[in-house]
C-alpha cells in the first residue's frame, strides 16, 4: 500500500474540504511566539484554496481536558493563518456546533474557515472507540473530503486523525508527504557518512530511537540532560546533574553494542557545570570526568556540553552527508548555557548533504537562537511523531492514510 496523496481525492471545486493541521503553537498572553507550524500548513491550504475547496481547518492547541478552556482558543492561530495566507480566516467558535454548522456552511469556494480547539470535546483523545467514533462522525458532517496534515499527530489514535479518515475519503497533505520523505531518507538507505545528535533531558524517551538506529548510523553524539546518564554507565560521578540510574546497564548495552558494530559514540569530555538550575548561575567549564571536582563539588548540576565538545560535534557533523538532531544541548533558555545547542544548529546548516531538525524543543532552539527555517535541509513539525518512526513504530494516522 502507498500513502494517499491529494490526487487521488480528484477535483475538489466546491467541495468542503477538512483539513486536520498541527498547529499546536506556543502562546503567551494569547500571543503566538513561534509560528513554524502555522507557516508549515501553508502550502496544503494554499493549494486547496487555489482548487476552488471551502477549507475548513481543524487542529488541537495544548491540553485542555476536553471541556473549553479560553487560554488555549485557536483564535489567535486564525489570526496568524490570515495574515499569512493574505485573506479573511473565519473562526467558529465551536468544534461540531451552531458555530461550526453555520460558519461551514457561509463559506464560498476558495474560502477558509477555522474550527474551535478539536480538544475542547473530550471524543478527540478518549480512549474509547465509540466515543472517538462519535465524534469523528459529528466532524465528518462538516465536510466532504479530509486532508490529513498534522504530522505531529499521526502518532495518536484520535477522532480527527484516525477516526475521520476511515469516515471520509481522505488523502495526505503535502506536509505530511514532505515528512515521510525527508525520514524514508534517513531510514531506508542514508548516504554515509550518518550522524544522529541526540539531547533532551531523558535517555529513557531516546530508547526505541538509538535501538533502531544503530545498526544504520555511523556516529551517534549524546548531549543534552541524557549525557550524564552516559558518563555514569562509563563509571564517572555526575554530582547532582540529571541521572537515569534505572537505565545505566541499557546505556553500558548500547556502548558495548556500538563497540561491536563499529558505531562510534561520542560522549561529552567537558562539561559546564552550575551552583544551581538558573539563568545566572555560576558557572565553570570542567573535564567530563571530573565533574565532583569543579568550584561547586557534589551540588554542581551540569547544564551544557563543554567548548571542546560543542566543536568535536560540529567537526562531525560538517562531515557527514546525512544527519539527524533531535534534543538540545543544554538548558538553551539560559543564554550562559545555549553554547552547544548553538554550535549544533550552526554546524548542521553547512552540512553537504541532508540535515534535519527532529522537531520538538529542537525546532524551538533553533528559532529561538536565531536560525532561520530555511538554513536546514528539514526541520521536522512532528518529534514524538519523528521519533516514532525513526523507532520503526507503526503510526496509525499514517496507516489510515495507505502508509505500510
């Protein structure tokens, strides 16, 4: 089976077109201060309008608990989509009500429309069928035809990603089709050398994602909170930096594994350790093996990889023809700790081949670093979603769709 693309729904001239995106932003005082995932919607929509369809957008923002929650109110997002797309955007302020219904039903051919927060029914993401059903079957009043193209979702078995799309004839947007591509690329046959860069606070939510890649990658390089996790399975002292300690026999298996296949894991040899978890913390940069032995002893927590790592990370990564990052650093928010977020985010916009963004606070980072989308080869809308499939999981949003 082959994934349904846009095609294959024919012509969709006056037809209601639902369309299930991802714009699940960050707001602060109802205002967007990352609109990525709106801007990555735009070209579905833009296509969709310019085939003469009545769009109507559906998304989910946060997690209100299934009953509506002002704080989270997709308005604001309409707001965007209409400055970005250059035209009225109009807001139900309901999902499947009189606000929906009528809203819908106001819209010309080539016009676009924005539903209420799909989590503010909690048939969305209940975890029982007929509910889900319910609910998707309610939406599916709304439309003629889906467009699924919230690739950060299709990981989830919900009522507008799954349900919907067993209910209506239903396709891939292009962002998703964009998606799929980019990570076939790095699953099946990546050009060498590959490099994967993983970060974050926890190696437990990086498991599935190094098991199933080892065997394909060249080079793996850990940073991020996951780091000490490591140095403690080589047998150094952490003090009181992020510690997994239920994961070091997987981690001391993952090394002896590598070793093995001939996979190179770079861990940090320095690191910059704080007094304490804040902006303006004292700080110093120290030997990865002698974290203890820093101004702060056993109370230091280390917060960033170390100057020399940043620059070993970035030699690697502008050597390799195919890389993929997911997770920062360090505690990017603090500027005295973004240096090796910084450094990776650079070194991956000179790689000579293909570099991706695993989504999530990644994309964050980059953004918020001053990087522009347009420097990467990719930056993934989706890193639960990303991660997922690097695993080998079956996504049943993408499955629903034809994928196999």
């Amino acid at each position: 089976m082959t994934l349904r693309t846009l095609e294959s729904l024919g012509s969709l001239e006056g037809k209601r077109v639902i369309v299930r995106c991802d714009l699940n932003v960050p707001l602060k005082d109802a205002v967007i201060t990352d609109d990525g995932r709106v801007r990555a919607s735009l070209p579905t929509l833009k296509t969709l309008i310019e085939a003469g369809a009545r769009v109507v957008v559906c998304s989910h923002l946060g997690r209100p608990d299934g009953a509506p929650d002002p704080q989270y109110s997709l308005e604001p997002v309409a707001k965007r989509l209409s400055e970005l797309l250059e035209q009225p955007v109009a807001f139900a302020t309901d999902t499947v009500g009189e606000s929906a219904r009528d809203t819908v039903a106001s819209l010309e051919k080539g016009e676009i429309a924005v539903l209420e927060n799909l989590r503010f029914n909690a048939g969305e993401t209940s975890k029982d069928d007929g509910e889900r059903e319910a609910f998707a079957a309610q939406l599916a009043e709304l439309g003629d035809a889906l467009v699924s193209d919230g690739f950060g979702v299709v990981h989830r078995k919900q009522a507008s990603v799954y349900d919907l799309a067993s209910v209506l004839p239903s396709a891939a947007g292009l962002l998703i089709a964009a998606e799929l591509d980019v990570l076939d690329r790095l699953t099946e046959k990546p050009e060498s050398p590959y490099t994967v860069v993983l970060g974050g606070s926890k190696v437990s939510d990086k498991l599935g994602v190094i098991s199933h890649l080892l065997p394909r990658v060249n080079r793996l390089l850990i940073g991020g909170g996951m780091l000490f996790t490591f140095l403690a399975a080589q047998g150094h002292a952490v003090a009181s930096s992020l510690l997994e300690k239920d994961q070091l026999v997987t981690v001391r298996g993952y090394l002896a594994d590598a070793a093995e296949r001939g996979v190179e894991i770079v861990v940090p040899t320095d690191v910059i350790v704080a007094e304490s978890f804040s902006a303006d913390a004292a700080h110093e940069t120290v030997a990865a093996d002698a974290i203890e032995e820093s101004s702060f002893g056993s109370s230091g927590i280390g917060l960033d990889i170390g100057p020399e790592t940043a620059e070993r990370f970035a030699e690697a990564i502008r050597g390799s023809k195919t890389v993929f990052w997911n997770g920062p650093m360090g505690v990017f928010e603090f500027p005295a700790f973004a240096g090796g977020t910084k450094a990776v985010a650079q070194a991956l916009t000179e790689v000579d081949g293909l570099g991706v963004v695993g989504g999530g606070d990644s994309a964050a980072a980059v953004r918020q670093l001053g990087f522009t989308d347009d420097q990467f080869g990719h930056i993934s809308t989706g890193g639960g979603a990303s991660l997922e499939f690097l695993e080998g999981k079956k996504l049943p949003g993408l499955e629903v769709l034809g994928w196999a």
